[in-house]
C-alpha cells in the first residue's frame, strides 16, 4: 500500500478568450491582484480554431495565457474556476440573457501534465467537486508536452506546446 501524502504546489495558468484587448489587460490585473503576480504571459494569440465562441463573443477572437509565481494546491481548482465563472458573468452584456465578452480558463502545470478545469462531463474528464472536472489535456513525455485524442485542436498546436513548455521550466525551477 502507498503512504497517502499531499500534493506538491502546482503552477496555476489562465487563458483568456476575447475580442476585446482593453478587457483581457482588465481581467488579466484583476487576477493579478487575486492570484498574485503574473511571472508570464503571452503575447495576444489569434483564436480561429473553433467558432464555438462566435454567437456570444463575436470574431476576431484572441488569446491570452498568463502565469503566476505563487504556487498553489491542486485542491483550489474548483473554487478558482467559480472564480472565474463569476468574472465572466460580471463582465457580461445583457441581451435577453447574460452574453460573454471573455472566456478565462483556469487549469494548472506539473511536471508531468497539464490540468484544465471544466464545468463539462465526458469519458476523459474526473469530477473533482462543486460541479467541476478535471481534464490532462496534455501530457510531458520526451521533452515535451504531447497531446491526446481528446486535446482541443489548439492546445494541439507547436505554438502553444511550446507555450506550456517554457511555463514548465518556470515552474521546475520555483518546485525546486
């Protein structure tokens, strides 16, 4: 039998979806001043690989993954990603009902994985509590994060494989 221990920190990463430069820069400070500082981001990535987003949020989609130099339990998922549900809606226009303008995704980075949060069951998903899943949405093999059948088809991309990468290093080097 293995002797139960808790869970090293991890290195949580938020990526946001917007149309809207001026409001990822807006939430981007707000999570600044909940989680701490950022100690990486990326630039504003063009978002074309799904339309999923289009009737809420518009075209022209970008986005943004930002990381932060406090380490923190993987046990905080499920309330960081109410969290961040909450944010959206504050932050939504009212047309009949609630519309997004920004999509902020939660997940976190270990050594050997990369975790998202989702509000969504499926085969591949683990349901942690408060009505949220967990989903490895990439894993670190040889050198590098690789997808699975079930990656969403930009996490899939060199572009972000090497985003996730270099917030790896980063990480490594503060578990130490």
């Amino acid at each position: 039998m293995g002797a139960v221990r808790t869970h090293k920190p991890v290195k949580l990463v938020i990526g946001m979806i917007s149309n809207e430069a001026d409001l990822i820069m807006k939430v981007e400070k707000q999570l600044e001043g909940r989680f701490g500082q950022i100690d990486f981001r990326t630039a504003l990535l063009d978002f074309s690989y799904t339309d999923y987003y289009a009737p809420e949020m518009g075209k022209d989609l970008k986005r943004q993954f930002v990381s932060f130099r406090r380490l923190v339990s993987p046990e905080q998922l499920p309330r960081i990603k109410h969290l961040t549900n909450k944010m959206e809606l504050g932050l939504s226009r009212e047309r009949g009902r609630p519309s997004r303008r920004i999509n902020i995704d939660p997940g976190y980075i270990t050594d050997a994985k990369l975790v998202l949060a989702t509000t969504k069951d499926n085969s591949h998903r683990v349901y942690l509590n408060e009505g949220i899943f967990a989903e490895i949405t990439l894993r670190y093999v040889d050198k590098s994060f690789l997808p699975w059948e079930w990656t969403y088809r930009d996490y899939q991309t060199k572009e972000y494989v090497d985003i996730f990468n270099e917030i790896r290093k980063i990480y490594l080097q503060q578990a130490k």
